[in-house]
C-alpha cells in the first residue's frame, strides 16, 4: 500500500496547532459539548491543552491536563515521523502501525473510560462537581441570566 500525503499533513497539523495555539489554550471558550452542557469533563477534556504544554516541552503541566496526553503526543510525534520516513521510501509501514492500533482501540476505550469513571467520582467525593456544573454549564449559565439562580 503506498503512504499518503493526507497522513502525513493531518499530524503535521495537529502537531503545528499544539504548538501555535499554546497562548491561548487556557484562556480559550469551552468548545466541548458535553463540558459546556453538565460542566464536568468529558473523557478527552484537557487532550488540546495537554498537548500545547507538550508542543512546548512543559510535561509536568501537561500531566495535570490529561495524564494521556503525554503518550498520545508521542505516538503523534513517532507518527509522524514514519509518516515522513514512508514518503521518502514509497512505503506505508505506517498503515501497518493504524491496523494494529484498530485492533487494540477496544482496550485504549476501556482505558479512557476507567479514567473517566475515576475523574468524576474524584469530582463528587471531593465536592468540586456541584460547583462545577453551577459555575461551568450552559443550562445554569441560562438560568442565572433569567435570575432564577
């Protein structure tokens, strides 16, 4: 199978965008919609700032973000870089890389929803989830402008 091009400029921006939107990523809008509907985090919250702090060589700041986020960006990077290596050789052992992480993406969700499970129940037992879904929710934000909160 030949390497595409696609591949390779698909991380190449993800990785780009790590690194220009880093000014922003802690002063940007929630765009999340599960975030912006409950106001807890959904499983992938903290994913795009993580990999700012990465893009800028800042792990201990990306860990408290997302603690995937690290071994994510790696594999983005290496990625990425066989991506290139393929390009260069007319191969595609990077197709190979993609039909053995589809393989495992059953045990990667498993993984990512465990640790979903013990973010929110950190939130309710450390009593951060009532007041983030005060503080952060569309549906609390509408009802404080009709004044009914």
């Amino acid at each position: 199978m030949r390497p595409t091009l696609g591949r390779a400029v698909a991380l190449a921006c993800i990785l780009g965008g790590s690194y220009a939107y880093y000014p922003y990523c802690l002063d940007g809008p929630i765009v999340c919609p599960f975030r912006l509907m409950t106001g807890l985090p959904c499983p992938t919250c903290g994913l795009t700032r993580a990999f700012c702090f990465l893009a800028h060589g800042q792990i201990a700041e990306s860990l408290q973000y997302h603690w995937l986020g690290a071994p994510l960006f790696v594999f983005t990077v290496v990625c990425f870089g066989v991506g290139l290596w393929d390009l260069a050789r007319g191969r595609d052992c990077l197709g190979d890389w993609w039909r053995v992480l589809n393989r495992s993406v059953g045990g990667w969700v498993w993984g990512v929803m465990a640790f979903q499970t013990a973010r929110i129940g950190w939130l309710f037992v450390s009593g951060q989830a009532l007041q983030l879904v005060i503080q952060d929710s569309l549906p609390a934000a509408l009802l404080r402008l009709a004044r009914l909160i």
